[in-house]
C-alpha cells in the first residue's frame, strides 16, 4: 500500500512541478522574445536535460515522509551546547 501511495504522489507532485516549471520557461521566453533573442538552443542543450531529471528528484524527496527533514537534520553539524 505503501508503493501506491508514494507512485501516487510522486506523480501529483511531479505534474504540479512540471506544470509550474513550463509556465516559468514560457514566461521567461516571452520576456526574452521582446528583446529579439532566442532561447531555442539553450532549452534543448540545458534546461530540458537538467530540468526533468531534477523534476522527478524533488518529488521523490517530497512524497517519502520525513526524508527532507532527516537529511537537513543530518547534514547540521553543529552544537548548540554553550562550551565554557
């Protein structure tokens, strides 16, 4: 039960990110397109390869309870103990 639940989220998770991230790209291209530049290259060569991979991480990270909050508490390394 576990599995389709996190299938589940993972996938809301990933379309609301998607979604969010092209009608960002597509702002950004419009406001670019104004000035007369275009942006096709970097789109195939850069935001694509990185984009995608990136979009199917951080659901991952967001559907597994408590997985942001382990590794931020893990990655601190410092006391709050007062040393006299």
């Amino acid at each position: 039960m576990d599995f389709v639940r996190f299938t589940g989220e993972l996938a809301i998770y990933y379309t609301l990110l998607a979604l969010g991230g092209a009608v960002l790209v597509g702002l950004t291209f419009a406001a670019v397109k104004v000035v007369g530049a275009d942006l096709e290259q970097v789109l195939t060569d850069w935001i694509l390869p990185f984009a995608v991979p990136g979009a199917l991480a951080v659901p991952g990270a967001l559907a597994v309870p408590g997985a942001l909050v382990v590794a931020a508490t893990a990655s601190c390394s410092f006391s709050w103990t007062r040393s006299s």
